[in-house]
C-alpha cells in the first residue's frame, strides 16, 4: 500500500470502527480501516459485558442517550437479519431499601425523558415467578435490554465491508499523522509504509485521545484526554438459576453501573465489571476482589456461595471523566473548527458503545457527507 490515496480512512477495528466501515462503503471508495492488532475486535469490543442496553440512564448526556435509544432497536434488527445470535432477555434493576428505591423512581423518569416509555415496576408475586432467588425491596423491568454475540456482530460488519471493497489492514499502527491541503498523510509501523488519506475517522477507542494529538489537537484544551476505567468480571461455578440481566441501582457517581449479573448466551453467570482508575493497560483479574464481589453480589442474590466465585476476565473502558467527577458525553465530532479539516474524533466511547454501534455508525456517515457538501 506504499503510497496509495484513500478517500476514507478508519483508525481502530473495534466494534465502532467495523460498524462505520459498512456503513460508509456502502457509498465510498478506496476506503481503508487500520488496526494495531493481529485480528479485529481485540481490545474494548471483546471484553464487556455483552449487553444490549435500553437508553434507560445518561443524565445530562443527550448524544449517548440518543443513540442509545436508536441502537438499540437497529442492532435488534441487524441481528434478526444477518442471523446473529442474540436474547432480549429484559433487565431488572433492584434496590434494597426504600433509599435505593427512590433512585429506582429517578431512573425510571430519566429513562422517560431519553424516550424509554416502557419501563415497570413489578409486582413481588411477578419477582418470585421471574426469579425465585432473587432478593429485593422493589424492581424495575426493562424489555428491551438483551445480550448479543459481540464477535458474531463484529464478523458480520467485517465480511460486509470487506466485500463492499473496504481494504483492512492489521497489525498496522498508525505511528505519525501530518495534515496537510489534501488531507492527511498517515505514517505506519515507524515508517513501513505511507498513505494518504482525504477524509481520516479516528476510533481508536482506549488510543482514540493518542490520534487526536498525532493529528495536532490539543487534547487538554479540549478535554480529549482520557482515563482507563478497568472493570474486572467473575464467573459463578454453579451458576444461580436467574434467567434475566440483574442490576443494583447504579452509584451516585454514576461512575458505573454496578457489580451486575449477566447471562451470557451459553447460560455462564458472570459478575461485574467494578470500577478502578489504572494508568496502564493491564488486563489481569485481581483475585483479591473475590469476597468484594461476594458481597455485592450476595445482596440480591444470598443463596450465591463465596465458593462459586471465580476470576474470569477484565475490560478497559476510555473514560473522558477521571474519579469523582460528573459523567462526560460521547465525542463524535468533526474538527473543521480546531483547523483539521476532514479529521472526525470518536473519543470516550465506552458503554453503551457496544449497543450504539450502529447509530454512532450513521451518525459519523452523515458527519461525513455534510462535510463533502461544505
């Protein structure tokens, strides 16, 4: 690829990346998606929780509640079409105490006013048909959360925008970006090789702050910078008999949503993620979190043994806020304004990415096209 010119370049073949290269070659040439990594889907995309989530919370953040609520029923259908394997499965969200129920009452109006209209509280009588072992004061029941086939999904945006002509590259990192009245030249691998690129979409995910400055943001200025979130994740050997997603009501940080339970579509039972700030990408499981778990875990579900618990797996999420502070909305943005004309920014996309694949998808398509037409 030595001095060829692309017309679209895609940094980043996470589960964002893969979804906007579909959607873009539908309508673009000589389009190029560039990944660091051996295969695609190697970093954030494979390591959640698999959830498909309904545009229920985001407080104060309209874009991610907004294409929350569109991709959520968009990856529904996508999975119905290509055949992915998925379960709407519904969510239950529990307090413990009649304080945690009120939070119950300020999420269900939050989820009013992003869109969501079907949220109910369930009778006790219900509870003990849905989930005989499960514990709690009051209950939210959300139909349209589900869990998805992540690598299923990401296989299918691959092998549609790879027939549609998208040429990929892995184990190719972009290592210097120089802009130029063209657009941007884009070294590889410490100079292996050059391209060029009119048009360059950074989703570069837990790197995504890393492009931006290539490129020349300034990303303290803009508040690009991001912090590493890790959430570790343990599985339950027996598993409990829940047949549903189950959350506590989230910390009033909103820093996550809790040590929650997933059923994944092989029926594993696995806890988590929580919430540390780590300033290096590590992705082993401290064991000693074991009886933490435990009791948060323990709490709507008691009959749940410290035995059953086991270490399986971590995730980094690209947090733009650091400890303590308010939550930040996606930035999908465009950068005529800071002088990088053609350069659009995807940085902080973290949950609910992996249900707004989609919609972040159409959304930088029309970035694009009303860039074209300016």
């Amino acid at each position: 690829m030595q001095g060829l010119d692309f017309h679209i370049t895609i940094i980043g073949a996470g589960v964002i990346g893969l979804a906007i290269a579909e959607s873009m070659s539908e309508d673009a040439c000589h389009m190029l998606l560039l990944e660091k990594n051996d295969r695609y889907g190697m970093e954030t995309s494979s390591r959640n929780s698999e959830v498909i989530h309904a545009a229920i919370h985001y407080p104060g953040l309209p874009l991610k509640a907004a294409l929350c609520r569109e991709g959520n029923r968009l990856l529904y259908e996508h999975c119905e079409k290509r055949k992915i394997p998925f379960k709407k499965i519904g969510k239950l969200i529990v307090s413990q105490n009649p304080a945690e129920t009120e939070e119950l009452w300020k999420i269900k109006r939050q989820a009013e006013e992003n869109g969501v209209s079907n949220l109910t509280f369930l009778p006790r009588s219900r509870l003990k048909i849905l989930e005989p072992d499960l514990q709690a004061n009051e209950v939210i029941f959300s139909p349209d959360s589900g869990i998805v086939d992540s690598h299923g999904l990401m296989r299918s945006f691959y092998l549609q925008a790879e027939s549609q002509g998208v040429t990929t590259a892995f184990r190719s990192e972009v290592t210097a970006i120089r802009p130029d009245e063209r657009g941007f030249e884009l070294e590889i691998n410490h100079g292996e090789y050059h391209v060029h690129t009119r048009i360059l979409v950074n989703s570069a995910g837990l790197h995504a702050d890393s492009v931006a400055a290539m490129a020349g943001m300034d990303i303290i200025g803009s508040e690009y910078r991001l912090k590493y979130g890790k959430g570790d994740y343990f599985f339950a050997s027996p598993p409990p008999p829940i047949r549903h997603l189950i959350y506590p009501v989230p910390d009033a940080g909103h820093e996550s949503l809790g040590i929650h339970a997933t059923v994944d579509l092989a029926g594993r039972v696995r806890f988590g993620p929580d919430i540390e700030y780590v300033n290096r990408i590590d992705y082993r499981v401290d064991e000693g979190k074991t009886a933490l778990f435990f009791a948060s875990a323990r709490r709507y579900l008691p009959k749940l043994s410290l035995d059953a618990l086991h270490p399986d797996m971590s995730g980094i999420r690209p947090k733009l806020q650091g400890p303590g502070e308010p939550p930040r909305d996606f930035i999908i943005q465009e950068e005529s304004s800071s002088g990088l004309r053609g350069l659009i920014n995807l940085v902080g996309i973290e949950s609910p990415g992996l249900t707004c694949a989609i919609s972040i998808a159409k959304y930088v398509r029309e970035l694009v096209s009303s860039f074209l037409r300016s």
